[in-house]
C-alpha cells in the first residue's frame, strides 16, 4: 500500500504543531506560576515572541513588566539585558561603540546590551528621540550597524520596552516610526482582588520575600525558540483570511474619528499574531477568531484618534471594537 506524499507532509506537519504548541503552552504556565493575574498579557508577550516582533508594554510601576522579562528569559536560557532609559542616555549607550586600543594601536568594537536575545527598554519614553532611534534598525533588521560595520544580533531577537502612562514630565511620545516597529502593544493592568492575595501570600511564603524566580525552570533553548517561530510561519492561512486581515486594517484608514490609520506593516503584523495564537491554540490553520484576538493589540498602537475623540478621553479600543463590530469575518 502506497502513502500518499502530501498526506504524509500534513500528519508530519500536524504532530510538529502539537508538540509545538504543547511547548509554547508549558512555557505560558511556567511563566503564570510567578507572575499572578496576567495570563492575556504573558499570553501576548509570548504570541510575540512565536510571531518574531516586538511589544510595547504599557502600565503604572509596580505591576511586574521586569518581572515578565526576566521570568520568559529564564524560561529559554536566553540572554536578557536591560537598559534604564533616561534623558542623557547616548544611542551608543545602546547599541556600542568602537574604542581605540592603546596596546594594539587599533580601534575595537564594544558591543552594547542589544547585542542579546531579550533586549529590556525600560521606560524608553524617556529618553530623547536620537537614543530611541538607535532601536529603530535593530528591530526592524536584527543587527547594528558601529563605524560602518554591521553585526547580527542574537538569535531569537525581542525588543520589550515598557512605558509608564501616567507620568509625562520628563518624557517623549514615541517617534511613528518606532510605533510601528513593535508588533503589538499591552496594556498591564492591577490584577483582581483575589489574584492580588494569591500575590501576597506567594511574597510571605518566600524566605527571603521576592517572588521565587530562581524557581523558574528552563525548558527550552534558544534554537527551540527559532524552531517555534518557523513551525508558526507553517500554518495555513486562507485567502479569505487574507483579504479579512486587509479589509480590517483598511477600515482604519477611512474609519469615522481617526485622523490616521494604520499602514501596510500593520497587515503583516495582524496576520503573524494570528499565527502565532493559532499554534498556541493547537489549530493547523488562521480563524477568524484568531485574528479578531489579535487585532486590538496589534493596531491600538498604530492608528492616531481625531482631536475631538482625543479630548472626549474615547480610547482607541473602542473605535477597534466597533471595527471588529462592522467589517464581515469570513464564515466559511
């Protein structure tokens, strides 16, 4: 009896996908035993890891934004640095710098804490647009270019940058260019009452207090990780989905109440979350569904509000949620 290529292709496929996602969901609960009451945010920052894109965490201090960093570098045996983001902050400060060698009489390059797998901007808002626009190749390209020299970053490569939106003395928005560079944005939130307990009594039970990171196992390497990522680029994607992921992005552009609307990279954004949360949903292919979850994190980001709305305090979830209301998903 004879095995049909193809068929044996989509079962090989099939079972990669399940181990895959049944990877990506031990690594979700690993991460949940330390950080209480945010699983969606973990779940995001996660789906961007899978989706090879950037977050932009947004939250008062205090919530656990490091915390997140830290607990998913562990959890792959990456490497993580974090930058303190301030006003005299120098772009070389970032990315690295070539020094003369007075022993060698030659000129060395010191390579910054970009050079990493998890890259931490913390509070990036506020340092001047010059040292934020030192990210803006990294991202995009994974690699920094120093005195004409261009080196690769590690591999896998995320940008988390975090935000406090409360304070705004001191700060700079965010240059449009950048936006666009994190594929999604999350909102950290106070967790509910009864999270917040089970926070508390998980500190007290500690020996020495903190909230037991050096407990965080480490479950995969880096190579799993890119593997992870090429299994999501698999998945199948109709070309009903295709054109929904366009219809949704093209209604912000001529959506009442927003003054600009999202451009072309917000498509493939849209589309590589969706993959992404379809494998940690163990789906061989993109639903509807799946792009609906993640289009609100993928475009609140990338659309500017009219000054009317702006004044009113209408936040640009509302306006995606009635996009989500009125453009038709596919049903088939």
């Amino acid at each position: 009896m004879t095995t049909n290529p193809a068929t044996s292709a989509d079962e090989n496929l099939q079972q990669r996908l399940q181990q895959a996602s049944a990877l990506a969901n031990n690594l979700l609960n690993e991460i949940k035993r330390v950080l209480i009451g945010q699983d969606a945010i973990i779940e995001q920052v996660l789906i961007a890891l899978i989706a090879r894109g950037h977050v932009l965490i947004e939250g008062v201090p205090g919530l656990g934004k490091t915390l997140l960093v830290r607990s998913l570098a562990k959890c792959f045996g990456g490497q993580f640095s974090r930058v303190q983001f301030t006003p005299d902050l120098m772009p070389s400060d970032v990315t690295g710098h070539a020094m003369f060698n007075m022993a060698k009489q030659e000129f060395e390059i010191r390579k910054g804490p970009a050079f990493t797998n998890l890259l931490l901007a913390d509070e990036i808002n506020r340092a001047p647009a010059k040292t934020q626009a030192a990210l803006l190749e990294v991202m995009q390209e994974g690699q920094i270019t120093i005195e004409g020299q261009s080196f690769k970053t590690g591999e896998p490569f995320m940008v988390l940058a975090t935000q406090n939106p409360v304070e705004q003395e001191g700060t700079y928005p965010l240059p449009e260019a950048e936006l666009d560079r994190f594929m999604l944005k999350v909102i950290i939130d106070y967790p509910s009452e009864n999270d917040e307990q089970l926070m508390l009594r998980q500190v007290s039970s500690q020996a020495q207090g903190g909230f037991g990171l050096e407990h965080i196992r480490t479950l995969l390497k880096p190579a799993h990780v890119l593997s992870l990522q090429k299994i999501a680029e698999q998945i199948t994607v109709d070309e009903q989905i295709l054109q929904y992921v366009v219809k949704l992005v093209r209604a912000t552009r001529s959506w009442s109440g927003i003054a600009r609307g999202a451009g072309p990279r917000a498509c493939i954004a849209l589309l590589a979350a969706a993959r992404a949360y379809a494998l940690i949903s163990n789906n061989t292919f993109v639903t509807p569904d799946d792009v609906k979850k993640m289009f609100i994190p993928a475009l609140r980001h990338r659309i500017l509000l009219s000054p009317e709305l702006a004044i009113e305090g209408i936040a640009a979830e509302r306006i995606l949620h009635n996009i989500l209301l009125q453009v038709d998903a596919p049903r088939d």
